[in-house]
C-alpha cells in the first residue's frame, strides 16, 4: 500500500481560482461604494465638532470597507438572481471568477475588521452603527426583503442612509436630529431613484422573480408612488436650512434641486402606458443621482464656509 | 511503494497571473493595515507615552 495514494483533484471545489485583485473589489460595489463614502464624509465634516484629519481618514476607510463588505456579501447571496439579469449578469460570483464561498468569506473577513478599525480607533457607537447598516443590508435587505415584498428598498433603502449618520457619530459620538435629517433625505429618495430603474428594467427583474414595484402594483401605481415620494423629498431636503442648521446658499440650491426632482417625477407620472422607451423613467433616474450628490455637495460647502468664516473670526 | 515522482497540480499562465494579482493585494492591504493602526495608536496615545529614557 502506497504511503501517498494518488488523488484525482477534478471537482470544481478544488479548481485553481482565476480571481484577480480587480474582481474582488468589484465585490465590493466600488460605484455604491463611492456614494457611501461622499455622504459619510459630509456627515463627518458637517458635525459641529472636529476631529483629527487622520483619524476621520481612518473613519471614513473603515466606513467604506464596511459599506463594500455588505456589497460582497449581497452578490454571495444573490448570485442566482444576478445570473439572469443582464445588469448584474457579468459579476464576479455568477460569472464563475469568484466562488460563492471565497464572496462570503471575503465579506465576512472585511465586515468584521471594518468594524472593530472604526471601534477601536474612532468610537464604538459608529462602529455598532456600522455594523448594525451591514447586518441590515446583508440580512434584512438582501436575504428577506428583497425577495419578499415590493417595499423591499423603501425599508431596505435605510441601509444606505446610515453612512451621513455614522460619519457624524463618528466625530461627535452621538446621534442628533441634523443627522437624522441627513438620513431621511437619502431614505426618502432611495425609492424613487430605484422605482424610476424598475420602470424600465421591469423585464428583469420579472425574469428574476424580485418583486419590485412595477411587477407587482403595476407601472401606473408605481409612478403615481414615485410622484408622492418626490413631494415628500423635496421640502425634506431643505429642512436642514429651515431648521436653521445650514445657510440660506444651502435652503436656495436644495429648493431648486427639489423642484426639479418633482418636474422629472411629473414628467414620469404622466408617462403613457404604451411608452416603451420610457425616457422620462430613465431621466429621472440620472438626475437623481444628480440630486443626492449635489444636494450633499451643498451641505458640504455650507459646512466648509461656515468652518472658514469662524476660523477667520477667531 | 509509493511512486518517486509526485503528481503536482500545475498552474496555467492566467492562475499564475491571478495568484500574482491577489497576493499583491494581500501585500498592500496588510502594509496599509500596519500604518494605519501604527499612525493611530501616536494619535490617540501619543501623550501617554514617555518623551525621554525611562
């Protein structure tokens, strides 16, 4: 009897990977990610109080890191829905580049060491916050909502308000109302910017089984809700000013970025049925990603002014 | 007896180059890790430590 019996290593378990460094930060939704660390920084700069500059590098490292590891953790999930839609069809897990288990692994390992960096190094709320926005992405969302219910990114879409909040808890170490604004500004625009996609991507995710909106009420209530959901976001959206946590720069650009929101959400309402095409559904959808980056850009610059003006005064 | 020569499992040029591209990205990781926590602990503890020879 041989001491080293000889092993036929064909299963596809044991297949060399092909995985490359780039295909596993495509595991972590770079264009999402992207979004997460710009409000987490306004969050972060628009608290009242300042913390060191490296430190708050560190908090918004960790922040995004966390944000990625629940991405990577979504594509491990929902690998077989991603398979047969052509959006998400060439990802790393359905494509075969990346197995489901080195995803989850991966996401695993990353969630865990995003949010003891940020606990250890910055403060342990905005860590439990952060790992509290995982769970609620990677869970909630992902395994349970989304396959579940058409309000799956009205509740799912808190997930993604989190980061503003964790950046200002990161510096101030507590939770307040002008965070809880900046949350709700992200919330409340999470369905229309995602109901305005499944206008005109209804056929994949049908062939996906997801129940979002416009498979399940049709596309008639769905733009009526889109509608309803711009007239809540845009006064939401210059509350900041009213409350008078911002400048009236900021009350001015919000206003007018809010009221264009509402044209193009119109504009979808009275879509007809027969519209194939659907140009009013997909410019609505670019300019909301124009609305939640301008409108934080300008909270931004308040934040930035207001900080130059007191350090001029002091 | 068992053969002399083992049967290895050789790699293509693709997985080679894979292998390449994550253990660089391990590397990096690993080094910006190290900075990190280093640059942090001077930061928050910094005034903790001693200025002179103990």
């Amino acid at each position: 009897m041989a001491l080293v019996e000889e092993t036929r290593i064909e299963d596809a378990a044991f297949r060399m990977s092909e995985a490359t460094a780039g295909d596993y930060f495509a595991l972590l939704k770079p264009r999402v990610m992207s979004l997460v660390v710009f409000t987490a920084f306004v969050g972060l700069v628009a608290a009242p109080v300042s913390i060191n500059p490296l430190i708050a590098m560190i908090a918004i490292l960790a922040i995004a890191i966390g944000a990625g590891a629940s991405g990577a953790l979504n594509m491990w999930y929902d690998a077989d829905i991603d398979a047969v839609m052509t959006r998400t069809a060439s990802r790393p897990v359905p494509s075969g580049r990346v197995s489901p288990g080195e995803a989850l692994s991966f996401g695993l390992v990353l969630s865990a060491l995003s949010v003891m960096t940020l606990g250890v190094l910055v403060n342990w709320l905005s860590a439990a916050l952060l790992a509290f926005t995982i769970f609620f992405y990677a869970v909630i969302y992902t395994m349970w909502l989304k396959r579940w219910t058409p309000q799956n990114i009205v509740i799912g879409g808190a997930a993604g308000a989190f980061p503003p909040v964790i950046g200002w808890a990161a510096v101030t170490g507590s939770v307040s109302l002008e965070s809880v604004i900046l949350f709700l500004i992200i919330f409340l625009w999470t369905p229309p910017h995602f109901w305005a996609l499944a206008l005109f991507k209804a056929q994949d995710y049908g062939r996906a089984g997801i129940p979002m909106m416009p498979n399940v009420a049709g596309e008639a209530s769905t733009r009526r809700q889109i509608f309803a959901y711009a007239l809540i976001l845009a006064p939401v959206g210059v509350l900041p000013w009213f409350l008078g946590y911002v400048s009236i720069g900021y009350g001015i650009v919000s206003a007018i970025l809010g009221v264009g929101f509402v044209w193009y959400s119109w504009k979808v309402l009275m879509m007809p049925d027969s519209d194939r095409v659907m140009r009013p559904a997909k410019a609505l959808f670019g300019y909301s990603l124009l609305y939640l980056f301008a409108i934080f850009a300008a909270c931004l610059a308040d934040s930035v002014v207001e900080r130059a003006l007191a350090m001029g005064g002091a | 007896m068992a053969d002399d020569k083992l049967e290895m499992i050789e790699l293509t040029e693709r997985q080679k180059k894979a292998r390449r591209s994550r253990s660089v990205a391990i590397g990096l990781a690993l080094g910006a890790l190290v900075v990190i926590f280093y640059v942090a602990t001077f930061i928050k503890f910094g005034h903790f430590m001693p200025n002179g020879p103990m």
